[in-house]
C-alpha cells in the first residue's frame, strides 16, 4: 500500500487529493461466473420506437417514470396495467434523467436545451429553469438534497451545480480538472453530493459550507468513473467503464479497494444502484446480451449474474425502489425494465 495522503495540492477553488490503494482485483473465474445465480427481470416495451428510454423513477403511487431522450418526452408506466402514457418536451430537449419528488413533480434535465424543467403531470404545465452560465448547456444527472434542493452534473459543461427548488436559483460550480466530464451523481449519509469525472480517473464532492469542489484522484490514471452509488457505511463505489472494475472508495481512511468484473476488461459497467442490504448491482454493457451483475459489499463477491432479456444494446442508469426490493432500468432496446431482488 503506497500513502499518498499527504501529497495534498490546493487548488482555487478546490482540492485534488491522490489517494490509497490497496491492490485488490479478485475477479470470479468462469467457472464461478458460471455458477451465479440469475435474478428475475420482466421488460415492457415502450411503444415509441427508437426514442432510447432512460433513466427510470418510481413514485409514490409505484408508477415508473422515465425519459425518452431521443424522443423529447416523459412517459409513465402503469406496471400493473402496463399501460404508457407520455408528456411531449419541445423539440431538441433531449430529456437525459429525471427525478419525482413527494408531491409527484416531476423535475427532469434538458439535456440539450440548458435548463431543468418541472412537469405537473394533473396539468401538463412545464416550467424551465434556464442554465445562468451559456457553458452550461448540457445538465446531466439530477439528485435531490435534504432540504428541497437538487444537486446535478453538467457534463460537458464541466459543472456540478446546485438548484433551490423553492426560488428556482442555480448556482454552478466549475471543476477545477479541465474536461472533467463530470456524470453520475449521489448523496452520501451527511446529504453531501459526489460525483464520478467520467474524462478523468477521478471523483468528486461539494463542501456544502463552501460550496467548493473536491476531487479525488484514483490509483489508476487508465480509470474512467461513470457511475456510483454509496452504501450505508458511507463508502463511495462506483464502476470503471474504461477497464472493467468495480472500485470502492472510503471517504474516511482513503483507501481504495477494486474487483475486476466477470466480464473483465471488456465488461464495461455502467448502469449501477445499490439495495438495502448494501449489495451493489451494476450492468455489463460490453457483452451482448448486457449482464446484470450482483456484488456483496460486506463479503466482498460476486452474487449474481443475468442476461438482459431484450439484450438491452446499453443499460445506462437503474434505481432501487426499496418498498417492492425492485431494480429498474431503461434500455436501447427501447424496453423499460424492472430486476426482482432476491
């Protein structure tokens, strides 16, 4: 294990801290790769054709909403009725995520059209949140705060930025690693953000007292971080779709821990969310058909391995609904999916 802690370089308006890596990249051979078990997954078809559904939600009436980015619209999902039912976005939004909150606004990412948006589904009124910098034209993922706020990742833009849901005031914060591409975004247990920088072998945070960014660079410079999630430990994991591995990283001691997929440096791993029982799920979009793969964080292996039934193309982002132990995702396949967990 090589310390690396005290090599800390202060930037203007933020940190880049090397980190500790502890060499591990156990991988199953094929023989247990073979040997996981499957989960069940059911598909629905979504019946707009080629409109890449994405980036699913569930709501408090168990509904799954979802965004068509090559469509520019949301839709919603009846699982039970298996009924759609969709909201047209003007033209050229490409709706890249959306997220619910508790009173059924749907808040979703203008991903090429510079604004977050509110859809009132009782009405079909939207209301956009123009992006204040012209840099920021692209925001990505969206994540909700503590306290009616929403964090999200402007990709190319190169900003994570922050919106009071209340006023509707944006304030951005621009990476201090050039080309960062900062992507997938989620709350740790104190409700700070943190960020993958898929252009870059780093990961990143938001010192809410400050409102400066954090980065955090990995051991290997070949890493290229896309999405991640955080166990209730606090840990921080998070997928290498650039080599094939799952990483974790601890925020307290530093160290960094990785696996190599069952798919190995091929896997690609993208999609990914974690359940309640701190088991991390994440998608192999490098094999066809794409791979749902399961990993237990406490024990440290592989658990489960699912062929996606429709193929899936690319699985790029999944939640966990706790309250039905259910993974969903979207895919190009043009499919809404939904994994039961076992």
């Amino acid at each position: 294990m090589v310390d690396r802690l005290h090599q800390i370089s202060t930037v203007i308006i933020g940190l880049i801290i090397p980190l500790v890596f502890s060499g591990c990249t156990n991988h199953p051979t094929k023989a247990e790769a073979a040997s996981l078990k499957p989960v069940e997954i059911k598909e629905w078809q979504v019946p707009w054709d080629q409109t890449r559904p994405r980036d699913p939600y569930v709501d408090q009436q168990q509904r799954v909403w979802f965004v068509g980015q090559g469509g520019d619209y949301i839709a919603v999902l009846d699982p039970e009725l298996g009924q759609f039912h969709q909201f047209k976005l003007d033209p050229g939004t490409g709706p890249h995520n959306l997220i619910v909150d508790k009173e059924g606004q749907v808040w979703y990412a203008g991903n090429r059209a510079a604004h977050i948006g509110k859809l009132d589904p009782s009405t079909g009124k939207i209301i956009k949140y123009p992006m204040p910098d012209p840099k920021a034209h692209d925001p990505h993922t969206l994540v909700f705060g503590h306290d009616r706020d929403i964090w999200f990742t402007v990709q190319q833009g190169n900003f994570v930025g922050h919106f009071d849901m209340a006023t509707g005031t944006i304030q951005l914060m621009p990476l201090p690693t050039a080309q960062a591409r900062p992507y997938g975004m989620v709350l740790d247990p104190t409700h700070s953000p943190w960020f993958t920088e898929f252009g870059t072998n780093k990961l990143g945070t938001v010192d809410r007292a400050t409102m400066t960014v954090q980065e955090f660079a990995l051991s290997r410079t070949e890493t290229r971080p896309r999405r991640l999630v955080v166990t209730s430990d606090g840990v921080i994991w998070y997928v290498d779709y650039a080599e094939g591995y799952l990483g974790s990283y601890n925020a307290k001691t530093g160290d960094i821990q990785e696996w190599l997929a069952p798919g190995e440096t091929d896997a690609k791993p993208y999609g990914m969310t974690v359940d309640d029982q701190d088991r991390v799920w994440f998608v192999e979009t490098g094999s066809h058909p794409n791979r749902l793969v399961g990993f237990d964080t406490r024990t440290h292996t592989f658990i489960s391995l699912t062929d996606i039934p429709s193929g899936g193309g690319s699985i790029r982002h999944m939640v966990y609904h706790q309250p039905t132990k259910t993974i969903w995702f979207g895919t190009d396949a043009n499919t809404i999916g939904r994994a039961r967990m076992p």
